[in-house]
C-alpha cells in the first residue's frame, strides 16, 4: 500500500481535502512560487514560508531557555523565511494565562529572547516575536491558574457573557498601548526582524473588536467595528513612534470568535476593507488572516472564492498572510481534540499564491511536527514527512 495523498478539490469546491488511502504523494506540483523572495518594508524574506506563532508553554517563569532557542534556529537551519515565535506577554500584569508562556519584559525575559535572536540569525534566519496581553481569555490547559493580578478585559466580561472583573479603565488601557509600545522597541533593540501583534482569537486586542465584549461608552468603544477599533489603532501608531520606519509590524486577525467559526466582525467586504484600511493606516505593514482551513472562503456567498487573505490582499494591497491547516488534512482544532493528520498536497495553496491572492504563507503545526517540513518539501521528500500528531505539542524537537 502506498503512502495515503490528500486531493484538494478543484478551484469552486470547498470541501475538506479527500483522503485517498491507495495513492502515494506525488507528483509535487511547481514550488518556484513558494521560494521566491519577498520585501516586507524593509526586511528581505528569501521565501514565501513563515512559521506560524504556537503556544509551546515551556519558558520557566515566563523566561526563555536555550532549548526554546535551538527549537526556533532549527527552523531557521531549514530555510523558513520568517519565524513568528510563540505569544509572549507585554509588561501588564495578567497579560499572560500560563505560568510558562514567555514574557517579553524584565531582565531576565529579555536576555533569553536575545539568546534566541541570536541563534536563529547565526542560521541564517529572521524572526519575529508575537506580542501579546490575554485579556480575560484563560488557557485551556491551565484554566484554574490565576495570575498575580486580575484578568483585564473592556467590559469586565467573558467570552460567554458572564462579569469576570472589573471594566478596564482609560488608564489600564493607556498602560497597555505603553506596554505593547515598550515590547515592540525592545524586539527592535534585541534584533529581531520585525513583531507581530495578536489581535485575534479572542485575545485582548481582539476582544476590544466585539460588540458583545466591548460595551465601552469612551473613546475606546462604539457602535462599529472601526470604532472598536481604536485600541488596536493607537497601540500601532505608538509602535511606530518607537521603532524604526523600515521595521516590519504584522497585525494577526481573525473573523471568527472562540467556539464559533460561523462569526464574522466583519459581515462585508465593504466593512472588512473600511475596518483594514484604518489598521493599514495606522501602521500596519502586515495582515496575517488567521482561519481554521485555509482554502475556506471567507464570503461563500459571493462568487471568487477567495478566502480571508485573499480579501484582504484584494480591498487593501497590504501585505496578506494566509494561514490554516497548510500541508495537513485537518484543523488544529481536530489536532487538539487528539486526531492525527495527514499529509496534503500545497497544489490549491501553490495556485493562490501564484495568482497573487496573497503574499505569504504561514505553516504550524506541520513545522511543529518536523523542524525540516519546508526542506522535504524543496527537495520532494515528502514520503519522509511523517503525519502530525498531538505528541508534537508535549515536545521542543
């Protein structure tokens, strides 16, 4: 029996991939796409391939270790283009919801961070790190961890409605906007590449996005989306007061909220174009569209196809960022729940990116299985890359 291949459907159907078990994995489809170069701002990527941010929870005290830098720089050993690390928490008390997720301020915090700059660029890499404040999204692993302060969030409410803490006031949230400023000059004085703000998933930045969240009667509230917005705006344009012109600073985003992949913030590609625009505006270099399965479009009820980065790419001409399930059958949702997945082919991927829908590629838990993914897949060895399984989460290999 051969291995099994995964057949993305033709350009129109947009179902899960059909797992064929009888078929081997080739032929590889033209990867000349994948490996061109691209300049984002300022910084020369020598490919389409970006490694996608992953929780790893496995700092000691918010601190990174020498492992976490050899797990980064083996990626980077392997060709990928940009490494965007796990989320590492701003100077704000509560920003993070584990005890070992990596902080990014303090002494100590920062000097690991170095050390993993450092490796990775002697491989020949670039990274960037994923800046984050949870808001009042607790862990999934940890859920009964509590952190030294209480749990920030606009309103004081959480994702299912229920008062969690007290509304932050406009000076908490001064604070913050400072805080992510801070951590964005440090990545910029550490060395890194550029920084990546989370602002989807219902982390902090994101929970100002909803209506339901944020039911703010200040400046940092409103009834639409470009007025919710405004949190995330001036957090960007305090970044950019910090850090060089020419440092790359990517904005993650998703439509979705927790537990709902049905949910839109934005209804329309008018309000999505209206809402990216003002991000762009304030200084967004970078859209990185996160949804489960990438080849899902994200208006089915418009003709094109198109998903997420694709819109974004299309209304704004912002650099866009896909990424979902790339090189694999299932979502990472499906992986948490402890089901492997397979193989898939990057045909449907490869023909997007080269129509030009969207610039980059982010890859996760395919690298996270196999620090050499991209590599097998240069040299079509893909018959050497073993399927994902949730074992990969436990470990920094």
């Amino acid at each position: 029996m051969g291995n099994p291949r995964i057949i993305i459907p033709a350009e129109g159907n947009y179902h899960e991939p059909v797992i064929h078990e009888q078929a081997d994995r080739h032929p590889m489809p033209n990867l000349d796409v994948l490996f061109n170069s691209y300049r984002l701002n300022a910084l020369n990527l020598p490919n389409r391939v970006v490694m996608a941010p992953m929780t790893r929870s496995m700092c000691p005290g918010g601190v990174p270790t020498a492992e976490v830098a050899g797990y980064y720089r083996r990626r980077a050993e392997n060709g990928v283009g940009l490494i965007i690390t796990e989320a590492a928490g701003i100077g704000r008390p509560a920003a993070l919801n584990e005890p070992d997720m990596p902080r990014f301020h303090g002494e100590a915090a920062l000097a690991g961070w170095k050390k993993v700059v450092d490796e990775v660029h002697a491989a020949g890499g670039r990274i960037a790190p994923q800046l984050v404040h949870v808001g009042h999204k607790r862990s999934n692993s940890t859920p009964d961890w509590i952190p030294s302060a209480p749990y920030e969030s606009p309103s004081g409410f959480s994702v299912t409605g229920g008062r969690i803490s007290r509304p932050m006031s406009e000076s908490d949230v001064a604070n913050a906007i400072d805080a992510f400023a801070r951590a964005a000059s440090d990545a910029e004085r550490l060395g890194f590449d550029a920084i990546e703000l989370m602002g989807a998933h219902g982390y902090l930045i994101n929970q100002f996005f909803y209506d339901h969240l944020n039911l703010r009667n200040d400046r940092y509230g409103g009834s639409t989306l470009v007025e919710r917005s405004r949190f995330a705006v001036e957090i960007l344009k305090a970044i950019r007061t910090v850090v060089t012109p020419g440092f790359p600073v990517i904005l993650r985003l998703s439509q979705w909220r927790p537990k709902d992949f049905s949910a839109r913030l934005a209804e329309t590609p008018k309000a999505l174009e209206q809402w990216l625009t003002v991000l762009a505006e304030a200084g967004a270099d970078a859209f990185h569209l996160s949804q489960p399965k990438f080849w899902q479009p994200a208006f089915p009820e418009i003709d094109g196809g198109l998903n997420l980065a694709g819109w974004a790419k299309k209304l704004t001409g912002v650099t866009a960022i896909t990424v979902g399930a790339v090189g694999l059958s299932g979502d990472v949702y499906e992986s948490f729940g402890g089901k492997s997945a397979q193989f898939a082919p990057l045909n449907g991927l490869l023909t997007r990116l080269e129509r030009g829908e969207f610039d980059l590629v982010a890859v996760g838990r395919a690298l996270l299985q196999d620090p050499a993914w991209l590599e097998k897949i240069r040299q079509n060895r893909v018959d050497q890359i073993a399927d994902f399984t949730s074992a990969a989460f436990a470990t920094l290999r």
